[in-house]
C-alpha cells in the first residue's frame, strides 16, 4: 500500500516553471523502487489523465501534450517524484496526483493545484 503526498503547486505566468514533488510516506525502500511511478491531471470539467510516467529503471513516457515541456524523475531513497514543468500554458492548469502506474484507486491523494494565468 501507498500514503502519496502531492505538493509544490501553485499559480503562475504563462511560460513560467514549476517543480511539483510526490512523496511516499508507506512504503519502504523495497517496495517503492520497483513501481512505475506517474503524474496524472485532472483539469475543470476533464476526467484524469496520466501525463508522465518513470519505470524502476527510469524509463519515461509522457502525453503528447506535455513531451518536451515536463520532466519526470524520482529518488528512491527518498521515496519522492518529482515533476518538473516548464513553458507552462494555461491549459495545463488542473489538479496534479501522483500515483502508481496503474493507479491504485484507493490511494489517490488530495493532489496539488496548479494554475496557469496572467
């Protein structure tokens, strides 16, 4: 099982950066390392997406409408991913979850608002 805890959002310019952080307060060392980890959004009036993706390995993945923008990493001794953003645009505002990849449905945190806006 899992304990996410989204943080780091918050309102800014378009164009401008943020560095969204997800931590893992269950798990051990042993059990996080080898999960795919992923960063999902859901926007006003839009179903959750998955918008990036690292395997155990560090294999990533991201949508369409993020790849050359957005950076995933994690720290496993840590038990954190990160989600950096760059070039944000207003259609990236939503509400940021960290999940496992699949998600476990039962373990969705509150998640960390981002807004883009002049």
């Amino acid at each position: 099982q899992v304990h996410l805890v989204e943080s780091g959002g918050g309102l800014v310019q378009p164009g401008g950066s943020l560095r969204l952080t997800c931590r893992d307060s269950r798990s051990i060392f042993s059990t996080f390392a080898p999960r795919t980890m992923g960063w999902y959004r859901q926007g006003p009036g839009q179903q959750r997406e998955l918008v990036a993706s690292i395997s155990s390995r560090t294999n990533t993945h991201y949508a369409e409408s993020v790849k050359g923008r957005f950076t995933i990493s994690r720290d496993n001794s840590q038990k954190k991913v990160y989600l950096q953003m760059n070039a944000l645009k207003p259609e990236d505002t939503a509400v940021y979850y960290c999940n496992v990849v699949p998600a476990y449905e039962d373990s969705w945190g509150q998640g960390t608002q981002v807004t883009v806006s002049s």
